[in-house]
C-alpha cells in the first residue's frame, strides 16, 4: 500500500519539483520569478477593459476610511525596505573581506556611479537645449536595484562575483547620488528637521558600532527613526535600510541573510514588480517617444549610462586608481554598464517630483519602461556571449585592445 501511494502521489510531486529545486540550488529562481512577474503584470495591465481595473488595484486605498495607504505604498515603502537591508548585509560582507576589501577596489563603484551620472545629465541636456527646459534631467542618471539584480541572479555563473558586487555597491551609490540631486533641486519643501534628524539617526548608527554594540536590536530601533523621518520627508524610505544594514555587527549578517532571503527573493521582490510595472502600453506613447524629454531619458538610461560606466571605470584603471581582477574583462564591464539603464521604480519616482504635466508624466514613465527592458535584454545577451565578444574585439581591435582595453 505504501509503495503504491509512493508510486501514485510522492513520485508525480518530486517529478514536478526537482526542476524548481535544481534552480534554486544554482540561485536563479528569483531571476526566474522577477521575469515571469514582469511579463504577467505587463499583460495584465494592457487587457483590454480590466487592465485599468488592474492599475488602479495597486494605486487605491485600501481602507479609505483609515487613510490614503496604498498596496504600493506598503510594498514600496514597507516590504521593499528588507530588501534593502539584505542588499546592504551582502555589501558590508564583500567590503569587510569580499571583493571590495582592498582601497583600489572599493574605489572603483564610487568612480563608475559619478560617470553614469554626468554622462547621462550631459546627454539629456544635449536633448533639450533648444526648449531651455531641463525638468527630468535628473531621471537617466538612476537604476532600480531590484530588478537590475534580479536579471544579475537569473544570469547565475554567467556574471562573475566581482561584477556582481561592484554593480550592487555602484547602483547604491548611484541612488543616493540621484536622491540626493533632487532633495537640493526638487524638494525645497522638505523639512529641514526631518534631515537633521535623518543625518543624526545615522550618526547614532555609527556610535553603536564605534562602542561595539552586538545586539541588533538598536539597530533597527534607530533604523525604523530613519525610516518614519523619510516617509515624512517624502524621501523613498527603503533606503534606510542600506544605513542600518551597514552598520550592523559582522558576525550576525549570515544569521540575519538567512532569515530574510526566503521572504525577500519568493515574495517581496515579484510583489514589487507586479505593483510598479503596471503601466499601459499604446501607439500614442509610441509617438510621444519622439518628444525631446522623453528622448533625452531613452537615450540617458540606453547610452549615457554604459558611456558613462566603462568610460570612468577606464579611466580610473589607467590612472591606477582603481584595478580589476584579472579575471573581469571590459565586456563584463560593458554589460554591467548597459544593465545600469534599468531606471524602472527610482526614475519613476523621480519623474512624479520632475514634472506637474500628467500626461509628460505617463509617456516619460514608459519611454522608462522601455529603456529598461531594452538595457535588460542587451545585457543579458552580452553576458551570456562575453568570451565570443571579447574575442572579436581581440581579433578587430587589436592595438586598441591590447595597449587601452586591457591595461
């Protein structure tokens, strides 16, 4: 009788798992569910007459009578804040004894953001000299994190380890750069004292782990004032989690990743994509994709950021500066730079401070939308064929690979 319920229930259960267990194993599942997330909620939202239905799902209170509070509001504000902190356990580990222990490596994120970042303004500005109308030029200097990862992690040995770290810490230093722009040009409402407050409650981060505090409890004490300060300030509040993360004691961050990695990777990050890439898809935005401040953005995310990339990332490895792992060619750095242009959530964030025309808003967030997708598929391409192009640019260029490139 056993045998017999082995052979009718167990055994069509483990034939349909094992595939899904074997992914997990190699760390691409997430991947997997971040891509299947984006394409069912893209389809969703283009159904004709439920699709609105749809969009407005994510946007609407939930219980008008307490507040405004949305899913999105939870998801973003909320949930993606753990995803935070588990980004910023994994980067406190590489810069303690990873990857980006060393002066030279470490400075090699600081340097790449700064390129990503004043190459794409430049180009935005190029766009709309003529109208003197410079609103979004912030928008193509962002990336989104998760889904940036989530492709990374899709991707699985095909990225090395090295280009893994070294774009998490780039993309954190990229959003703060973006985030702190438009505090100084976009929020001249903020409350001083809510910065203040935000500024101290780091610095009592930083006390904690001068006088050796090993409980992790106050951590997160003050990382919850952080994060109430900026939903207050109207600053995006998961970035708080980055600041408590990093100054949590070393020995606890496998304890807590494990803890958080289920939740983060299964639930919060293919909630977020279903909420924040609910966006219409028409031929009118196609044709306002012509419009200069949208152009200036496609073009920003698709080109200014891997321009602005490998182009500082060079220059810090000629002026010794910075170094690379022999391992790590310059298409490794191409395709990271091209996997930068997924602005998605941060740059829609930014565009809603950017812009008071609705209508500007909307077709400015799918030319985002398309950018992104578009960085994301080119990337993955060019990780997946790395060898095959490293090996054409030996073949075609070969002064200018051996004596630039390479050095």
């Amino acid at each position: 009788m056993k045998k017999r319920i082995h052979k009718v229930f167990v055994e069509p259960i483990k034939d349909v798992s094992s595939p899904i267990v074997e992914i997990e194993q190699t760390g691409q599942l997430s991947g997997f569910l971040l891509l299947n997330a984006l394409f069912l909620t893209l389809l969703f939202a283009n159904i004709p007459l439920s699709g609105t239905a749809y969009i407005q799902f994510w946007s609407s209170p939930l219980i008008p009578e307490v507040g405004n509070i949305t899913s999105l509001d939870i998801i973003n504000k909320g949930l993606m804040t753990l995803f935070m902190v588990e980004i910023g356990l994994d980067l406190k580990k590489e810069f303690v004894y990873g990857e980006l222990q060393t002066c030279q490596r470490a400075n090699l994120p600081l340097i790449a953001a700064i390129g990503g970042l004043v190459i794409p303004i430049t180009i935005f500005c190029f766009f709309n000299q003529k109208q003197s109308n410079y609103a979004g030029w912030i928008i193509p200097t962002t990336t989104d994190i998760a889904f940036s990862l989530g492709i990374l992690k899709l991707l699985g040995n095909k990225v090395p380890n090295f280009i893994k770290v070294f774009f998490v810490a780039l993309v954190i230093i990229d959003d703060l750069l973006a985030i702190s722009l438009l505090v100084a040009f976009y929020l001249p409402t903020v409350a001083s004292l809510k910065i203040v407050l935000i500024l101290l409650s780091i610095l009592a981060l930083i006390g904690l782990k001068y006088i050796k505090t090993t409980h992790i409890i106050p951590y997160f004490l003050v990382g919850i004032c952080i994060w109430w300060n900026m939903v207050q300030a109207g600053l995006p509040p998961a970035l708080s989690g980055i600041f408590t993360a990093l100054s949590i004691p070393i020995h606890r961050i496998e304890e807590l990743k494990r803890w958080l990695y289920m939740p983060v990777n299964y639930l919060i990050v293919p909630l977020f994509v279903f909420a924040n890439v609910a966006v219409t898809i028409n031929v009118e935005s196609l044709e306002f994709l012509q419009e200069s401040h949208v152009t200036g953005v496609l073009i920003g995310l698709l080109l200014g950021k891997p321009l602005g990339i490998v182009m500082a990332t060079w220059l810090a490895v000629r002026l010794n500066i910075a170094k690379l792992p022999t391992n790590i060619n310059w298409v490794h750095i191409l395709g990271m730079g091209i996997l930068a242009g997924t602005g998605v959530t941060v740059a829609i964030f930014i565009t809603e401070h950017s812009y008071l025309h609705t209508q500007v808003k909307d077709f400015i967030k799918v030319g985002v939308i398309i950018a992104s997708l578009t960085s994301g598929i080119l990337s993955t391409l060019i990780f997946i064929k790395t060898n095959s192009i490293a090996n054409l640019f030996q073949w075609s260029f070969p002064r200018l690979f051996t004596r630039n490139v390479r050095s």
